[in-house]
C-alpha cells in the first residue's frame, strides 16, 4: 500500500476520550500518509472528561498509531491545548521522537510557521493580544492566567471555562468569535514576521493570507476530528487543507483489528523492552504482543 508522503502533517482538537471523537476515520487518515513531521497541536486526549471512564479501543489505536508513527522516524510534536493542559506541566520534554511543548516554531522552506493550540485567546482577545505582544513570554503569562482562571473555577465547584459551551449558547457571539480569533492571530504573527500561523481550538479549519497595514501572513486552522475531520498538509512549499469526506485517501482499508484491540496491547507496545520500530501497527507482530488479560480496561486508570 502506498502511503502519501508528506513534509509536515498538522492535526488537532482529536478528542480522544469523548464520544464526539472520530477515531476509526483518523486512524483511516494516519494509516495514508507518511509525514517527515507530524504535528499533534492541542486538544489531543481530552483529559477534562477522563471521568466519563471512556477510552473505547479504537482511542488507543490512535495513541499507538502515532508512537508507532514516532518509532519508524516520523519527528512527534506534541503542543498542549486546553483539554489537555496537564501536560502542560512537563513542557518541554522529549521523548525519543516525541516532544512536548506549547508552541513550535518551524523553518519551511526558509519561512518561519508559528504553531500553538489558540486557547490562550480564550479569556479576552484585547488582552490577548497586548500580552501576546511580549512575544514568548506573553504566551506563557497567557497559559498561566488561564489555568488559574480555570483552577478558581474548579475550585468553586464551577465548570471551567469551556468555548464549546460559548458557542452552543451564542451562535452570533461564536461567529464574532472566530473571526477575532482568526484576526487576533493573523495580527501577531504579523507583528512577529511569521509567514505562517497555525491554530487549532476553534473547530473551523481554514487557510487564509491575511494582510494589515504592517505586512502579509497565512493563517491556517487545523479544524477538528469531532465534526470537520480535517488535517493540515505542507508538501511542495505550500500548505493545503485536508478534509476527510472529500478528498481521496491513498488506497487503504481500515483493519479489521481496530475493535479488538485493548488497553493491554497499549500497555504492551509502550511498556515492552523489544524494538520498536519492528513494530508494525498492521502487521502480524501486534499478534505477539504479550496481553495481561487480568487486566481490564477500567482498572487500568485512564
Ligand atoms: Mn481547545
């Protein structure tokens, strides 16, 4: 099977661990390329709603497909979003071919793309845009005052503060929303000389130039794995928006051991000494992987 290689494959908003997620169909879309980079840019596992204790086999296979992914060569970036702002904790860190961060710069070509999730617009996009304005250092007071924003809420036994919910309740409001988003990015960038700015958090894949009286930039959003199922793709010197139900896959079928498998197999190709990279997601070693049956999904602590 011929897989679509490609430079740098962006994705985000995936939302593992919730029923919205379209997992099956993105594993689909993993399993038809083979990018030198592949960008995971926030909002990945959505660690908010781990209570629910749903984590279905097919979730799994996505975080196994993007390690097995990592092990054949594939560079895994990791950018945090807001649903999964634990890992916030431990950024910057790198593991193997994984890293973690909370936001990416990336020379294309001899441009510069600037990645970060966008929830650090989140509170008030004046305020946004002032601090952002500081540069690196305005970013991450940004993550901060909205963790703390979000631990009070918590704390208070309030939910925290969640732009679905924004959108659900305001469709107007949303729609003013994302254009801001989009300009409050756009304006930074600028500002900052990026040639590229890329988000993910508000769902609406895109890919615009956007020009002020200071210059010129291309703003893209990676869209959603929930509604849009879109993926960003950069080959050729130029970036294009993928979308799931319309464009053609290179010839593949999803495998029929995508139900099966468990949190065991998970375990087993994380936690096992053997080599990684032997490891193919659809070839027969899976088979050989050492399964714990006494352990079952729900006690495993995901
Ligand atoms: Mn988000």
């Amino acid at each position: 099977m011929k897989k679509r290689k490609i430079e740098v494959a962006v994705i985000s908003d995936v939302h593992l661990g919730t029923y919205g997620c379209h997992a099956d169909e993105l594993i689909t879309y993993l399993n038809s390329i083979e990018p030198k980079k592949l960008v995971l840019n926030g909002d990945i596992i959505d660690i908010w709603q781990f209570s629910k204790r749903y984590f279905p086999p097919s979730h799994l296979k996505v975080l196994k497909k993007i390690i097995g992914m990592a092990s054949k060569g594939t560079e895994v970036f990791y950018i945090t979003g807001n649903h999964d702002e634990m890992l916030r904790k431990f950024a910057p860190t790198s593991m193997g071919n994984i890293k973690i961060d909370n936001k990416l710069v990336l020379n294309l070509d001899g441009k510069k793309a600037w990645i970060f999730h966008g929830d650090v617009f989140d509170l008030s996009i004046q305020n946004a845009k002032w601090l952002a304005k500081l540069g690196g250092y305005g970013y991450d007071l940004l993550i901060l005052i909205n963790s703390a924003v979000n631990w009070v809420l918590t704390k208070l036994g309030r939910e925290k503060y969640s732009l679905s919910k924004r959108i659900k309740n305001s469709v107007k409001g949303a729609v003013k929303y994302v254009n801001d988003f989009e300009q409050v990015a756009a304006e930074l960038a600028i500002e900052n000389d990026y040639d590229y700015v890329i988000c993910g958090h508000i769902h609406q894949p895109k890919k615009e130039i956007i020009k002020n009286a200071q210059g010129v930039t291309t703003y893209l959003n990676s869209g959603d794995w929930v509604e849009n199922l879109t993926a960003l793709e950069y080959s050729f010197k130029r970036w294009k928006v993928y979308q799931y139900n319309h464009d053609k896959l290179s010839p593949f079928f999803a495998d029929e051991d995508l139900k099966e498998m468990d949190m065991n197999d998970l375990i087993a190709s994380i936690t096992t000494k053997a080599d990684l990279s032997e490891f193919e997601v659809n070839g027969e070693q899976e088979e050989s992987l050492p399964r714990n049956e006494g352990l079952s999904q729900d006690s495993s602590g995901m």
